[in-house]
C-alpha cells in the first residue's frame, strides 16, 4: 500500500488525491485493526513495550493518558533482541548461534536478521545492510536514467518494495514496530518471495541493458 501511494504521487497525482488516499488508508488500518482481538492485542503488547521510550517527549498530562497496562515482553521479540545482543561486535561465529536452537523459531524467515546480528555480529548485520543500500541506490539511478516514465515507475516500485521489505523487517525484530511477519528480500527462506523479489529486479536489469544498448 505504501509503495502504491508513492508511485501515484510520483505519477503526477494531485497533492489533495495523495493525502486523500492516505487518510483512507489509515481509516482502514483503524478498522482492520479494531475488528480482530488478536490484532489489538498485537497492537497493546508492542505499546506497552515502547511507550515508555516515546511517551517521554510528551507531557505528563498527554502521555498518562496514552498509557497502557503493561504486558509480557513478546516471546519472539525478547529472544530476537537477546540474539543481537548476544552477537555483540563481531558476533559468535558462523553456525555457533544459540538462539537457532529452538528459542527463535522462525530465524530462517522473519528473523534470519536476529541470526545473522547473534553469528556476525554488528558489523555482520551493517554489511548487509551497507549492500542492501547499495542495491537500493543502483536500482534508484537505473530509475533515474530511464527514458520512459514506465520504466521510472516500474524501477521505483521494486525499489521501495524491497526498502519497505528490509526496514520492516529491521524495525519488527528489534521492537520498534509490531511484527508483520513480512520476509527479508534475498535473505529470508520462502521460495515465492525470493522468486518474486528475483523476478522485480532482473526486470530492472533488463531495462538497465536497453539502456546501455540506446547509447
């Protein structure tokens, strides 16, 4: 959703139909949300965790009445962050990770970053993302480059794909953001989102090519 409001912006969209747009989308995250206990529950367990960090900015009058009762740390989430810590620096060396052991259970989807911060540690994790970036930032210039605005749009719509895939992911297993269960691009187990995530940049590469071939 998020890419396609960014596409129609970058499309030539009225500023008021992108602001529109982005009005219903919240209305229907408030509704979809409101409509499962689950989902709510997900919600106010997240809150509970991070309200103390960004309540802080506010005043005491505001933010006791943004206050919830506080629940138990997220299972998945307590031993994702206990892996990044454990990795320290340097991390504990390829194939030497506890947590893998049955205490992250899905480390090779939705937390395959955890395990990669718990082996390599914090300069292991930078390097993906370093080469996360870069590919991001080679897929942005391909876009810029394109003679055709379909080729423009199509390049930025992979590219923010895959950002909003990775940060996503980034922000659910460290606990700034409630878990989506989204998959790290390239990286995560799962064979239709890596086929798809193959197929969205190969097309990019194709319009790379027919760029150089018009020079």
């Amino acid at each position: 959703a998020m890419t396609l409001l960014f596409m129609l912006f970058l499309a030539g969209s009225s500023f008021r139909f992108f602001l529109v747009l982005i009005v219903m989308a919240l209305l229907f995250f408030v509704f979809f949300v409101m409509t499962a206990e689950h989902r709510i529950l997900r919600i106010r367990s997240w809150w509970s965790q991070a309200q103390d960090t960004v309540l802080a900015i506010f005043p005491d009058s505001i933010a006791s009445s943004l206050r919830v009762e506080s629940f138990e740390e997220p299972y998945q989430i307590g031993h994702s962050l206990n892996a990044i810590n454990n990795g320290g620096i340097f991390g504990v060396g390829l194939g030497n990770g506890t947590f893998k052991l049955g205490f992250l259970s899905e480390i090779h989807t939705d937390f395959v970053l955890a395990g990669i911060s718990e082996e390599f540690g914090f300069l292991g994790i930078l390097l993906v993302t370093l080469l996360f970036m870069w590919m991001i930032k080679r897929i942005f210039t391909i876009a810029n480059r394109a003679p055709k605005s379909v080729y423009f749009l199509f390049s930025v719509g992979v590219a923010l794909l895959l950002s909003f895939a990775f940060l996503i992911n980034a922000y659910g297993i460290s606990g700034l953001t409630p878990i989506k269960g989204i998959s790290v691009p390239f990286l995560s187990y799962g064979g239709s989102a890596m086929l798809a995530a193959a197929i969205g940049v190969g097309m990019v590469l194709m319009i790379s090519k027919t760029l150089k071939d018009e020079r």
